[in-house]
C-alpha cells in the first residue's frame, strides 16, 4: 500500500448517523487519512444545510485524529484531483445498495481511470440504518437517539422545538 494515499468518503450526510461513523472508523483504521467529504446541496432537498451538516461530522469524529472533514461540489473525480486521491470509501449495508453504488463505482472509474472504489461493511447492528430513515422517524416524533452521534441528536432536537 501506498504510505502516503488519502482515503475519501464522498456522501449527504443529512443527518450523519452512526452506521456513518462505523465505517469512518473503520476506513481510519485502515488508511494513514480519510477525507470526509460532504456534498453541497445541488439535487437533494436537504433537511440540514452544508454547514450544519459540517459541523455536526467534524464534532462527531472529532476524536479520529486522522479524520479531516470537507466538502465539495460538482464532480468527485475533480475533487480527488483537486486533493490528489485517488481512493473513494463507501459503505456497504445490504444487497440493494449493491446496484448503485456499482454503477457509481464504475462511473467513476470511466470518469477517472485510475479511480478505486473500496467498499467497507458497517457492524450488522446498522445495517438497516439509513439517513433518510432517521428524517423521517425523527420528523414523524420517533425515537432516533440510539441510531445517531449525539451532536446530531442534539441538532435534529433543537430543529424540532423550533419547527412546534
Ligand atoms: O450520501 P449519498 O447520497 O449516497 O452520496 C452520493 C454521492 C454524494 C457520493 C454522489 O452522489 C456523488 O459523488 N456526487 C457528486 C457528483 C458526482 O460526481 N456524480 C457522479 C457520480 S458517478
């Protein structure tokens, strides 16, 4: 392996959730440094903005010294040519993640040639889990607070008392 080789993990993150940090964790484990990158809000309807969702990574892996956190707009390839990567980290949670993040995985790599895209498991208890689900439980009043850092519980709750 290449000592000096920059691992980037592209994603929304609106909210970050625990499955998220699971594979930080795993990939910081694994790679001298991960580059979390947080996507700007060009074709979703976010629930948190850029900034909020920065913050609320950067406080949540604030104890992975190896971990940075950015974020970045228009196309990943440019991106890791802009921080000379060439290593995406993704998560992998079940079967139906499988078809898209292949096509993203070869899209890439069309993209950039000598892009490598490494898949990571999360533990089994976060299988399930997903950003868009704790959206929807935590705006429908469910309880989310085991599924999420506490920083992100903490914002979600102050975004709710506002929202009564
Ligand atoms: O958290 P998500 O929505 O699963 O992350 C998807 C993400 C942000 C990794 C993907 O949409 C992406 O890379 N967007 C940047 C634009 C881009 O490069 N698109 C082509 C990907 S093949």
């Amino acid at each position: 392996m290449k000592k000096d080789i920059i691992a980037v993990y592209p994603g929304s993150f609106d909210p970050p959730t625990n499955g998220h940090i699971d594979i930080i964790g795993r990939a910081a484990k694994i790679f001298p440094k991960v580059i979390v990158a947080i996507t700007h809000n060009y074709n979703k309807n976010h629930m948190f903005t850029l900034e909020e969702r920065l913050s609320m990574m950067k406080e949540s892996v604030s104890a992975m010294k190896n971990v940075k956190v950015s974020s970045f707009s228009g196309l990943l390839v440019d991106y890791l040519n802009e921080i000379n990567s060439f290593c995406i980290v993704r998560g992998l949670r079940a079967l139906s993640d499988f078809e898209y993040e292949f096509q993203m995985a070869l899209m890439n790599r069309k993209l950039k040639k000598n892009v490598e895209t490494i898949f990571l498991m999360p533990d089994q208890e976060y299988t399930f889990l997903s950003s868009s689900m704790v959206r929807e439980i935590a705006s429908l009043g469910g309880q989310f607070k085991n599924f999420v850092p506490k920083s992100v519980y903490k914002k979600i709750m102050s975004k709710r008392k506002l929202n009564v």
